[in-house]
C-alpha cells in the first residue's frame, strides 16, 4: 500500500527509501545499563542535530497533521464529540501516521526506531489526541506485530496501520495496577476445544470506547502467569462503562471493559500460554521510552507558547520578556528539555543499534526490537521519568509566565498543565520506575551480564586513598568530563555500600531506592546532554553552539547539588560512625563543580528563545 506520507517522500528519489543508519554498531557496543561503568564517545552517539532529509520531511508531516486537524479543535476533541477522535486516526492513518515502524509488507512505513520515536515526539504536542495515537501505534498494535504468528499478523497489523482498526490494550484491573500479574480476569477452554470463554474486568482502558480490536491480559484456568489474547468488540460478550471523567486528556476515552462469556478463538491465543506477563513488560519498556518522546514533543511547544506570550505581554510599560525572573524561567525550560531530549534519543539509538546487531546476528526482526528494547530497559525507565518531570516542570512554569491567564481556561496553559500529569502514572509510576531503574541493574550485575561491584569496591578503596591533585591538560569538555566520571562514582560509592550494609532489606527500602535511582537519572541525563554538545560542536564549532554550552553546563553543574542531595539523604539513612564521615567526604569530592556564572548563562540562552520567539534549539 502507497500510504500518503510515502507518496509525499517519494516526491523526492534521493531520500525516497532511504534508511537512517547513522550510527550502526557492532556487538562491541555498550548494553544496557553499562553507561554507569563504561565511557561513551560523542562519535558514538545519536543527536536531534543529525535529522536528515527524509526523517525531517516526516516531522514536518506530524507537525502539519497537529496544525491543521488537531490544534484547531481541542475544545471540541476535549468535550468527546461523536465520532471526532475515530475521523483524527482514520486521517492519520490515510497519510501514513499509524504505520510508520510497521514493516511494509504489512502496509506500514517500516522506518527504524529512532524514525518512530521522532514522529512520537512531534505528535506528542497533540494533548488528548496524542494519547490516542500513541495507545494505537504503541501498545495496542505492537503485541500483535512483535508476539502474533503469521497469520495474525497478516489478519490484524495492515487494518491496524491504515487505520481501519483502532486498537486498544487490557491489562490493568480494580485490584491489580503496578502489581499486573495479580488480575482476575479468566479464561478458560470451552467444552469443544474450539473458544477461550473470557470473563473479567479491565480499567483505564485508552481507547476503549472506540477501539475494534483489545489485547486482553487474562489467566487461563489456575495459571500462576497471564496469557495474552486478540479480542475483537465483534465477538461479542463486551461491555463498556460510560467515559471516565478525568483531571485532564479529556478527549481521551478511558473506560472501563468488561467481559461477560466473551467466545474468543483458540487461534487469537497471543504467543504462548503464560507468557502474557512478559509481553505486558516488554510493551511497557516500549511504552515507556515513546511517552519520554512525547513529553518531551509537549515541552517544546508548551515553551514556544510561553516565549511568545512572554514577548506580547506587556508590564510597567516593557515585554515581560525583558525581566530577569521571566527570563530565568523560559532558560530552565528550555535547559531542562535540551538534556532530556538528548537523553530519550542517545537511547533510542542504542535500542536501533541493538536490534541491528541482534538481526545481523541471524535472529528473526520480531524478537530482535524487543531484545533490543529489553536491553536497555534500564534506560526506558530513566527516560520516562525525566521526560515526563521535566514535562511537568515546563507546563508548571507556563502557568506562572502567564501569570493570572495561565489559571484562566481560556488560555493554553490550562489544558497543558491538566494534560501533562497522568504522564508520571502512564506506563509505570514513576516511583515504580525509580525503583525498577536499581532493581534491574542490580539484578543484571548478579547475573554476571554487569560488573557493578568491580567499579563499586575500585570506588570505596579510592575513598581511603590520598585524594589525587594532579590536573590534566584542560580542553572545552574536560570539567565537565570530570564531573562526570565523579557522579558514576557517587553512584557506585553509594549503591555498593547499600548492598553491603542492606542486603536482602534493600528491597524494602524505598527511600533508599528513589535516592539511588535519581543519581542515576542525573547521571545519565548529564552524560548524554555532555555527549550531545561535544559531538555538535565536532560539527559546527564551538562559535555555532553557545547557547548549546551554555545550556550543558548550567544542566551539569545543577545536577551535581541534585545527586549531592540524594547521595547524602541515602548515607545518612543507614550508615553511621567514621564510615559515615568518610562516605559523606566522598560524596562532597564526587560532586564537586568550580564556580560558575549559570546566571549569565541563562540570560544567553533566554536572549536566544527570545529573539526567535520560539524553541529553537
């Protein structure tokens, strides 16, 4: 099928089927997780700035679409009107929007990860609409294209990527959210071999007032883990509850489903029994790496509309643009998006390179992008926090820029701060992602397949060391690579001496838990912002990129007082005496900055959104 946004990029031959490989790499490249103990190159990573032709002719695209069907009807979209939502995806599906990682001999675009993360990220602007495309394209097509067998696949993916199916996806229940593998909903065989009889109950279903096809998590007979089943609303034995009334994402449907006898094939068995819980994590990883994308989408123009209202706002006879506090707010906007968005497409890469690799390696496609994104599940979890704090953190703002209009519902800061706050429960709490972000590293240095305790003991022999005084050839980056390399080591310091002294408690120590996982976020975060300057100004110069160094250093050296904060709080929670001391020493010299000016620097970097009237960086 010649979809619209195909047609529209085969205008131009040169990049017609072009496929972004920018940054292949063999199996030499870091896993998932490993950044805490490896160092990275700025050649060896991905950044916005490389975007080619093709890959921005689709954004464009996605910013079309938004411009012309979706910004100019919020309201009526907030308000559920009849049939709105279904006629947005079915044009979304004419031009392509809904196939873009579909293969295409199923109708799809067949782009690669990193293709889909970016028309996720530019959608992501589109409020309750972005929800809706994101279920679909997300987590109610990608169980059947990763886990279906051929015939389901060729059945559902190409009425799923055209848009003449709308997906929804069943896992969380009344009695079971984070914990999903304690649902209720049954299956069991029907007396002539031939159905699964469903019952049972799902909540918070996206789409599920409109959506013709459910993937619906249920345990067959007294199985111990889910299996997973294609449902269609044609089969009948489906009820739903009437629309959610929600904080915010109004125009989203989210209702609640319920299965009464609902006969469906044996053949819609998704994968094997009993391995629905494992699908439902995979998709989730998947899940969450897209909603850091699309936060981050949001973010851009939540700050394009305060800079411009900040420039039309008139106070004591001068554009509120002019004042100091206003333009320290629009800089930290701005700062905290540029990091995160390094971060959410250093790992989009990573996630590309990894299925590359894997499908080099002689494994089928299917299964290669979900070891792919099983890889770096670490860095999902990562990503989807910062993504959707940061998130919060710019609507916040824009509420406060526009002052007295922000409360008012007339204004775009309402609906925006409403919007942006289920993205910190979406796919995961983010206290349930903090924790899972320690969990699987830990879990992956028992196994062998991460050396923490290595790196961790090098660390805590260091402490007892002589503090090295030397200094080495200064260069543009070299502070900050040293800041860096302490913060891994901050990280090290503490969450070794958290598994020496806490052991099998450690798990029951959540405090501890959420202060680990956000040095780990900061670290990672300011590794891959570090990352993405260096390799600009590889590319264009250090006199192109200013406002970009600016924007790196204020981030770094915030940061550090961040991860200084939370590695204290954990020390001071279970160690005490002289290892105390030496602990808090440690933590002091691994987070340590130089002075730096971060007040002109965000007058720079403010001077610059303001000049353009818009994010531009």
């Amino acid at each position: 099928m010649i979809n619209g946004l195909k047609s529209l990029l085969c205008k131009h031959p040169d990049t017609c089927y072009l496929i972004p490989d920018t940054n292949f790499k063999n199996m030499t490249a870091l896993k998932g997780g490993e950044f805490l103990i490896k160092e990275t190159e700025a050649k060896d990573v991905f950044i916005p700035e490389e975007w080619n032709e093709e890959q921005q002719m689709i954004a464009q695209t996605c910013t079309d679409f938004l411009s012309q069907n979706v910004w100019n009807n919020l309201d009526r979209i907030d308000a559920q009107e009849e049939g709105l939502m279904v006629d947005l995806l079915n044009k979304a599906g004419e031009l392509g929007l809904l196939g873009i990682s579909v293969p295409e001999e199923y109708g799809g675009f067949g782009k690669d990860f990193t293709t889909s993360m970016l028309a996720t990220e530019v959608l992501g602007a589109g409020h309750s609409f972005a929800v809706a495309i994101s279920a679909h394209t997300g987590i109610g097509t990608l169980p059947i294209l990763y886990y279906g067998n051929a015939e389901q696949k060729a059945k559902y993916i190409p009425k799923l990527a055209s848009g003449e199916w709308k997906a929804a996806y069943c896992l969380t229940e009344p009695s079971s959210g984070s914990d999903a593998n304690s649902g209720k909903t049954n299956a069991k065989l029907s007396a002539d071999g031939k159905h699964y009889i469903l019952n049972g109950q799902k909540m918070w279903i996206t789409n599920g007032g409109f959506a013709d096809i459910y993937t619906v998590f249920a345990k067959i007979d007294d199985d111990e883990n889910l299996s997973a089943f294609i449902v269609e609303k044609s089969f009948g034995g489906i009820t739903l509850n009437p629309e959610e009334h929600k904080m915010g994402i109004k125009g989203s449907s989210t209702r609640q489903v319920f299965f009464n006898d609902c006969k469906v094939p044996v053949e819609n068995l998704l994968s094997d029994r009993q391995n629905g819980f494992k699908i439902a994590v995979n998709i989730l990883n998947l899940g969450r790496i897209k909603l850091a994308g699309a936060a981050i989408g949001g973010s851009k123009e939540t700050i394009s509309k305060s800079v411009q209202y900040a420039n039309e706002r008139q106070q004591f006879g001068r554009s509120i643009s002019k004042y100091g506090a206003i333009r320290y707010k629009l800089a930290e906007q701005a700062i905290r998006v540029y990091a995160g968005e390094a971060a959410i497409y250093r790992a989009s890469q990573n996630v590309e390179d990894a299925t590359k690799a894997l499908i080099a390696g002689g494994m089928d496609e299917a299964k290669a992008k979900l070891k792919g994104v099983e890889q770096f599940a670490v860095e999902a979890a990562i990503v989807k926090v910062h993504g959707s704090e940061v998130l919060d953190y710019v609507v916040d703002e824009g509420v406060q820029i526009y002052g007295g209009m922000g409360y008012s519902a007339e204004a775009p800061m309402d609906r925006a701060y409403r919007d942006a706050r289920i993205n910190r429960i979406f796919e995961g709490t983010n206290e349930i992602n903090r924790m899972l972000t320690v969990d699987m590293m830990l879990k992956r240095a028992m196994k062998g397949e991460l050396d923490l305790m290595g790196p961790a003991q090098a660390v805590a022999a260091e402490l007892m060391a002589i503090p090295d005084f030397s200094s080495e050839e200064e260069t543009l980056f070299s502070k900050e690579k040293k800041y860096v390399k302490g913060f891994k080591k901050s990280v090290l310091m503490v969450a070794g001496a958290a598994v020496q002294k806490l052991m099998m408690q450690l798990a029951k120590e959540q405090e501890v838990l959420m202060n680990v996982a956000d040095m780990i976020i900061e670290t990672y975060v300011c590794e891959s912002v570090l990352l993405r300057v260096e390799k600009l100004v590889a590319m264009k110069g250090e006199a192109a990129c200013k406002e970009q160094l600016d924007m790196m250093r204020v981030y770094i050296n915030d940061a550090a007082d961040r991860i200084h904060k939370s590695g204290k709080e954990a020390i001071n929670s279970f160690v005490s005496g002289d290892e105390q001391r030496a602990m808090l020493m440690g933590m002091k010299r691994f987070t340590k900055t130089e002075p730096f000016n971060s007040t002109e620097a965000r007058r720079n970097i403010s001077a610059k959104l303001i000049a353009e009237n818009k994010y531009c960086f």
